[in-house]
C-alpha cells in the first residue's frame, strides 16, 4: 500500500495526470487511484482536480513523503515523528536487508555522537540516518563520511550559512576567533570479509532550533538568519549525497573544497597518542595529513581541535 502511494506521489510529481492516466500507469483500479488520492489529501499534500487532472499545489511542512516528493535521488524515506536513534532503528533495517533508506525523525530522545558521547536533539532539528551498501572494501568505507560532511556543508551553504568542515565530519560556521558546531556526523559500518556489507550515516543538524536549546558552542539555521526549514535541507543533503556517492573522485576535492582544517594548527588526540601540527591535506579515504616537527604523520581517526596561531 505505502510503495503504490509513494508511486502515485511520484507521477503527480511530474505534473498533471489524470484519474485513468494513473490507473493505467499503475496497474491499478481508478477507485484505487481516488482512495491514496484521499490518503494524500489527509498527510497534508494540497492536491487539486481539474480537467488536466490531478496537481500538487501544496506540500506538508516535513516528513517522509513530503521529503520524497520530486526527490532527485533514490532513497525512501521513513518518518518517525519520535525515536530513541535513528541510526539504531537503520542498523535494524541494514539486518532484514534493506538498502537506500533514510531514517528521519522529529525528534530523538537517545541520540550518540562518536565514542557514545550524548547528542543533543532539541526541536527544530534535523535528524537522519541513511542506509547503503556500497561496493567497496572495507577500508574505504570512511569516505562516506566525508561525502555526507560535504553534502551537509553543501546543504548549510544553500541555505545561507558560511559553513566549513573540520575533520572529519563536523560542520562549523566561524564566530569571531571561533567556530560553533551547526551539524554533527555519526558513520557506522558492517563488512563481510574486505567488502562493505552495510554503511549507515547518521546527521544531527541544528536546522530551526533556537538559541537558548543549543549548548554555548553550537549555532543553527534559525540563528544564522539562514533557511531553516527543515524538508529544503533533508532534499538538499540528499541531492548532494547522491551526486558524491555516485562520483566517488570528486568526494575528497569536493572536502578539500569546503575544509576548515587545511592550513590550521591542528592537535589531533588519537589512541595512540598526541598529533600536533599544521594540517596540510587529506588522503584517501579520509586520512588527515598532518606536518609535525618530527615529519609528516597520517592521522586515520582521532579528535581534531584547531588552535590558535602562534
């Protein structure tokens, strides 16, 4: 029932049609066709009959189909109004066997951030996990993450935001001599042998929430000035995510691009131990590239700071 809606969602996406013109195209009966019409009309979708046929002229403010509608990109959105984590119920869909699905929530009432750190999820926000299965090897996995940190940047900066990457995946904006968080990324990844089975990328982005929910080293859309309405940004992140994963090449130029790293004293704090030094550029498949007194080191996780200049 769901997938026919979506389908019927789908060619009134591409303008007029009418009742039998859907029927046929459908396979389904036009008593059919009137029923997920309706079924429409009650999710909040303005759908006019005229003698062209059926027209959008009105979209729900957020959700699953709303996002769906006219998305330029493959995947299928399923809406919660509220939910512990995202990126627990896409672990839960990557185990039936699911693929190119996005998790989207309201709101998330158990949100994690790396190293099982809380993530706040005030309203307003955007919060996403979108399941793939990528041929890959295994190690390459990690340039997910810096194709979802380019697609969000990507989203802010349509948005009106001066929004940058500092690695590898948190998108600031500057404020004065500092930077404040306005999207968080969370990837994680199952493999099988050395091919990727499964990578799940989870967004936490402060879209329209206001400044007394945020902590003191975050910023959102709303208190930028800039759009913040939530379903632009979710189609907009999508779009950009899409044509990265679809162009593998172009994700790390595209990083480089947007990157607040580069050229930046940086102090990096890995299991390993301490990495200081000017950040000079990153290798595939997300290494940062760091010149320390003691040489050039390659830094394939650990938390990045960026400090002052001398």
């Amino acid at each position: 029932m769901q997938e026919t809606r979506r389908r019927v969602l789908d060619a009134l996406a591409e303008g007029p049609v009418t009742g039998p013109e859907l029927a046929a195209q459908l396979d389904i009966s036009r008593a059919a066709v009137w029923k997920h019409v309706e079924a429409l009309r009650e999710a909040g979708f303005g759908i006019e009959s005229g003698e062209g046929g059926y027209r959008v002229i009105d979209v729900p403010d957020y959700g699953g189909l709303a996002v769906e509608f006219g998305l330029a990109a493959p995947f299928t959105v399923e809406y919660h109004e509220e939910i512990d984590s995202t990126n627990r119920r896409a672990r839960e869909l990557a185990a039936e066997g699911a693929t190119d699905v996005v998790v989207l929530a309201g709101a998330q009432t158990g949100g994690r951030g790396r190293l099982d750190r809380e993530w706040s999820s005030p309203p307003g926000g955007v919060y996403l996990s979108t399941l793939c299965r990528p041929d890959l090897p295994t190690a390459h996995a990690p340039v997910y993450t810096l194709a979802a940190a380019v697609a969000a940047t990507r989203a802010a900066r349509e948005a009106g935001a001066d929004a940058g990457i500092k690695w590898p995946n948190d998108v600031l904006v500057p404020a004065g001599e500092d930077e404040r968080k306005l999207v968080g990324i969370l990837t994680e990844m199952e493999g099988e042998a050395d091919r990727v089975s499964w990578v799940i990328v989870g967004v936490g982005a402060n879209v329209d929430v206001p400044g007394a929910d945020l902590p003191a080293t975050a910023t959102s859309l709303r208190e930028l000035g800039a759009d913040a309405d939530r379903r632009t940004f979710v189609r907009r992140f999508l779009g950009a995510f899409e044509a990265l994963r679809s162009d593998p090449d172009s994700i790390l130029p595209a990083w480089r691009e947007h990157a607040l790293t580069l050229g930046r004293r940086v102090r990096v704090e890995t299991t390993s131990g301490t990495v200081e030094g000017e950040a000079v550029d990153v290798a595939f498949p997300g290494a940062l590239v760091v010149e320390t007194a003691e040489g050039e080191r390659r830094v394939s996780a650990g938390d990045c700071e960026h400090l002052r200049p001398v």
